[in-house]
C-alpha cells in the first residue's frame, strides 16, 4: 500500500517534515545555478565539434567533492531549450555495507548507460557544505526524456529498491531552460518539486507546483 501523494501550494506547511519547507527552492535552486554555470565553463573550453564523452573530478577520481559528466560535448553547443532535473538527498547516517555496494553499482551503471540514452546531455554533482550530501543536476535534450529517463534501467530498481534504505529523504525537482539559459543560469525555472520521506512506512510522497 501506497501513501496518496499530497499536494502542496507554495504557502503550506508541514510541520513535521521541515525538509519540505519552501525556502529550501532558493537555496536549492541557487545549488543548481551553480551546477549549470560549471557546466558552461567547462564547456567553453572544449571545441565546437568535441563528441567524446568526457568525465572531471575534483580533487581526483578515487575520492571526489565534484564530478561532471558530458557524454557528448557537441549536443550542448547550440543554443537550445533545456529539461533540467535537480536532486537533493539526505544520506542516513548508519548504510549497510550491502546497500552501500548497491548504490555504487548503480551509479556506475547509470554513468555506463549514457552511451544507449542520447536524451542525457550532462550529469553533475557537487558535495554540499555538510560535507555529507550532494547537489545534483540532470540536462535532458526535452521534458519528455524526464519520464523516459526516470523509467530507464538502473533508475526504477535503485528509486524503489535502494533509495529507500540509503535516504532519509528526498527532493527533486523539474525545470526548464530556456535557449541560451546555459550562459544564463539566472533564467532556470523551476516547475515543481516532489519529496520522499523513506523515515516512514509506507514512503511519505509530495509534489508542490512552483
């Protein structure tokens, strides 16, 4: 049995769940800002023409705070309306080694499978001041290929399956960008957000239009 999913204005508060709070979307929305700035910088240092995939880190690869991944640089060149997707998780404090294993898996999954989903333009995470959890930014060529994306192998077995027990919570939201919003973050906007509360069974879930 599923929670009925509620839905929330922007003035609606719930109290027992401050993670849900409205003014996490300027914060939030500021992390995501930063995100797609990172990826025009990087962008801008690459050819016009430049196909392969490409992947940084910082500092290094074995223990990273930032990571961005472009499977082809030459898809986000011109100009165009963007999809954009941004997730923010809260870790739980104490993961099985088995769940840990689980989500390392699937991300190197998720990464792998970029080559068979063209839709994804760019995936980047940065590690947030708490040094715990990540922002994390999605760049789709549509908001159709959100759905497709979210329906895409590893995703239904590490939201339904894995998440559950690696999360306290959740929130993701969808946006958009308009042509030229990449040299632009201050042009995202945000639609909605949708939340996830793992701390109870079954799974607390939200959707608030922004």
């Amino acid at each position: 049995m599923k929670n009925p999913t509620v839905h929330l204005d922007m003035a609606d508060v719930v109290v027992e769940r401050p993670f849900t709070h409205s003014d996490h979307v300027c914060l939030d929305r500021a992390a995501v800002c930063r995100l797609i700035d990172e990826l025009c910088w990087k962008l801008e240092t690459l050819p016009p023409t430049a196909a392969e995939s490409i992947t940084t880190y910082f500092p290094h690869s074995t223990k990273w705070q930032k990571r961005l991944v472009i499977p082809n640089p030459s898809r986000l060149m011109t100009p165009k309306p963007l999809a954009i997707v941004g997730f923010f998780g809260c870790v739980r404090r104490t993961i099985s080694p088995s769940i840990k294993q689980q989500i390392a898996e699937g991300d190197k999954q998720l990464l792998d499978n970029f080559a068979h989903f063209p839709a994804v333009l760019a995936y980047s995470s940065r590690m947030l001041p708490d040094e715990l959890n990540f922002a994390n930014l999605v760049v789709l060529n549509s908001e159709d290929a959100i759905m497709k994306w979210r329906d895409y192998p590893p995703h239904p077995y590490l939201t339904d399956v894995v998440s559950p027990d690696f999360y306290e919570y959740v929130r993701i939201y969808n946006g958009r960008l308009p042509s030229g919003g990449l040299q632009n973050s201050s042009l995202l906007q945000f639609m909605r957000v949708k939340y996830w509360d793992y701390r109870v069974s079954p799974t607390w879930h939200a959707v608030r239009r922004l």
